[in-house]
C-alpha cells in the first residue's frame, strides 16, 4: 500500500513537470550563461531486489550552459538506505530456563551511496529553461548512473529556478530505481538581456533590395529623370510614399520597435507607422501584407508566436488609422528567414525586423497610358471633284468633324447640313456616286 502511494506522487510529479513545460520555454528568450548551483534534496524508491528500504539523501550540481540547449554539471550525489527491520527471538544464558525470552526487533545497518561525477543537460523546448533530458555518470562507493527528464522554472525575471528531476537510478547488481530530485537552481551575477539597442532608431524606409546601378553607366545629361517606377525609400525629411510599389515589392520599416519581449509598440514605431498609413490612403489599390521576423536567440516556437504577435500588433495599429482591414495581413515568419549573421549584436538588429509587402495591386490598370491621339486619325481620305474624276484626292475633316474653315453664319460644311457637296466652279449638286472608286 504504501509503495503504491509512493508511485502516485511520482507520477503527479511528472504530470506537474510536463504541464508546465510551455509556460517554462515561454519564460525564457535569451540565452543565461551565468555559473549556477543546484541544491537538491534527493529520494529514491527502493526496488524489491535491494534488502534495503526507500533512500533519502541530497545531491548538488554545479553547472553552466556551454551551448543553446546543452548545460555542462558537476554532480555530488548522497543516498541513505535504511535497514529493514525484522523480528528474532530473545537470545541469553537464563532465555528458556528460568523464563521466557521477548521477541526483539532487529533492524539491520544502513546502506550509504554517495559519489561525484559529470552529468549534461539537454533542453527541449528553450535555450535553457523548461524541460530537459537528464544524464550523469558518477563514482564513489559505487559506480551509478542516472537518466530521465527534469524541468527547470525560472522566477523573479530569472533569479531562481525551482528544480525537479524524475530519473532513473542504476547501481551494479540492483534493478534501476526511481529517482525524484527536488530542489533550485541559483545563477551567479546579473541577468542578461538581449542586445536590443536602447535608443530608438532613427525613422526610415528601405527597400529589400535596391542594387546600385552599374559602375560603367553613363549619366543621364539631357533628358530631365523619369518619375519613380520602383519602391524607393523617401528623401531625409520626407514622409513615405508608396508611389510606384507593385505586386511583390517589399519594403524593410527599420524604426518599427517594440518594448523587450512584448508586442507592444514603442513612440517611435507609432510616427512610422503613421505614415505608412498615409501613404496607403494614397495607394487605394494596393494591399498589403506586414511580416514580422525576430532573431536567432530562443527558441523556435517562442520566436514564432512573438513575430505573428508583433505582426498584428502592427497591423491592428495601421486599421486603426482608417486603413480597411481586408487590405491588410499579418504573417510571423519567426527566426527561419534572417538577412545577417545571429552570431552578432548588429546581425541579430537586422534580423529583428518588420516588413511591409504588396501581395495585390491595381497599378498597372490604374497607371496604362491612354490611347494615342494623332490628327490623322481623326481624319479621313475623302476625294473631292476638282472637275475630273481622276484627280487625286485631298486630305478633309472626317464626316462628323466640324469645318473650321467654314465663314461664320454660312451654316457650315456640306456634310453638317445634309447637302451633298459642291463641284469647285459650279452651282450644280455633284452625286457621291460619282466621285466614289471601289476599295
């Protein structure tokens, strides 16, 4: 009965560990390097092989994260079995002659496992915080190994942790043992903070990619520059402008910046934005979609809900400068698409970013050039009888133009009046049919 309750707390503690196993990785975006102790307190259930009864005991762990994921420790290790009472019967010179002797209850020595050797931590879900497999080697008065899961939980913005290990405990020539060790992690110095920079950065647009022209190009001298057929960025000074942006056009908005590790946006972010909203209200045509991207420190799911939370902090902010929602989206697009090297502080600037790009436009059927207009189109070769019918024709204003040769008040072209037209040098009505040749 009492082995039974003993496994039922074992197993409510691995439920605690897994469940809070999310809440742990999302604590923990950056990447704690600092020198720690661990001081654990240690039990251990006792297998029916062993003569012994359940060990209690304490352990202490000295480590350091050498890599994202991976922690380094030195383990010390402390079990104390104890003895299994049993029942003999009174011995002595006088036990059955003169008397009889009581039982006595025997219980027999300790059994003291104690030891030190290296042990590693590989985490799952974050960098080093959450869960994590547990494996250690140790030697002492005997040689043992242990093996499972454990959880560490940082509290007070990564002052402490709270420690619990689930393992299974080996010795030679003893069936492996449950473990459970329960205790807290105690980093030395300061807690670290990403490298985001403080100041805000200044507000500008720049296009993703923008090539210089060639080298060998030959400057323009005698016609004046084209309007802008491209997104460009604006001129120091000058608010943005989406002029010229198509489908697939996308824009970097360095100067969109958050507060640490949240999705909220900074004063500085609000100016830019604001004319990305202006522009848009110029750009009816266009529509959107804002990608957020974040850096390479932490881990996978906690960057990827952190880009599509500042993704729609973002375009909520634009939505409510007058910006139709079905123009806009939003994507988190987490660490898996970084432009500069994570491995530096200017690198990892980069990569933190918010970008703007056109998935629908109307400008090529908004901006098509108009029909050409030539005045020989608006005319028409109409042979005119000079007196022959084999004379050339003339260029003259299409039926239906006005005559601007006609003299005020004498009622206009012949065409306008519905008469037919005249022979040059007569009063006599001349028939089209006449002056008419097959085509």
């Amino acid at each position: 009965m009492r082995r039974t309750l003993q496994y039922r707390l074992l197993l409510a503690a691995l439920i605690t560990l897994l469940s809070t196993a999310v809440r742990a990785q999302d604590e923990e975006p950056v990447l704690d390097t600092r020198i720690y102790v661990a001081p654990m307190a240690s039990m251990a259930i006792s297998r029916h092989d062993r003569s012994d009864t359940d060990a209690i005991g304490g352990g202490l762990a000295i480590g350091k994260t050498i890599m994202p994921h991976l922690t380094l420790e030195l383990r010390g290790d402390y079990l104390r079995y104890h003895g299994e009472s049993e029942t003999v019967s009174g011995t002595g010179l006088l036990c059955g002659l003169l008397s009889s002797c009581p039982d006595q209850n025997v219980r027999s020595p300790s059994t003291h496992v104690y030891g030190g050797g290296l042990g590693v931590n590989g985490y799952v879900l974050s960098t080093n915080s959450g869960v994590y497999v547990h494996g250690d080697a140790e030697a002492g008065s005997r040689f043992v190994y242990n093996a499972g899961i454990g959880l560490d939980y940082p509290l007070w913005d990564h002052a402490l942790y709270i420690r619990g290990e689930l393992l299974y405990h080996h010795e030679a020539d003893f069936t492996p043992e449950p473990l459970f060790h329960l205790g807290v992690r105690i980093p030395f110095g300061q807690t670290q903070k990403p490298a985001e920079p403080l100041p805000e950065a200044p507000v500008e647009v720049v296009p993703v990619e923008s090539p210089p022209p060639p080298a060998d190009a030959a400057p323009a001298t005698e016609a004046p520059p084209p309007a802008a057929t491209t997104c460009q960025p604006p001129s120091p000074g000058q608010p943005i402008s989406l002029e010229g942006c198509k489908t697939g056009d996308t824009l970097v908005l360095h100067g969109v910046n958050f507060e640490f590790n949240k999705s909220v946006l900074t004063l500085n972010a609000k100016t830019l934005l604001d004319q990305v909203a202006d522009a848009l209200l110029q750009r009816t045509d266009i529509k959107v979609e804002i990608d957020g991207h974040t850096d390479g420190v932490g881990g996978v799911a906690y960057n990827q809900r952190l880009s599509e939370e500042r993704a729609k902090s973002v375009q909520k902010y634009i939505e409510g400068r007058g910006i139709a929602a079905d123009r806009l989206t939003a994507k988190g697009f987490g660490k898996s698409m970084p432009i500069a090297d994570n491995n530096t502080d200017e690198g990892r600037e980069q990569n933190r970013r918010v970008e703007l790009r056109v998935t629908d436009s109307g400008a090529a059927a908004a901006q098509a050039p108009a029909a050409p207009t030539d005045a020989v189109a608006a005319t028409s070769l109409v042979p005119t009888d000079s007196g022959a019918k084999d004379q050339p024709g003339t260029l003259a204003p299409a039926v239906g133009a006005p005559d601007s040769g006609a003299a005020p008040g004498d009622g206009g072209s012949a065409s306008e009046t519905g008469t037919a037209p005249v022979a040059p040098g007569g009063d006599t009505p001349v028939s089209p049919a006449e002056n008419s040749e097959p085509k």
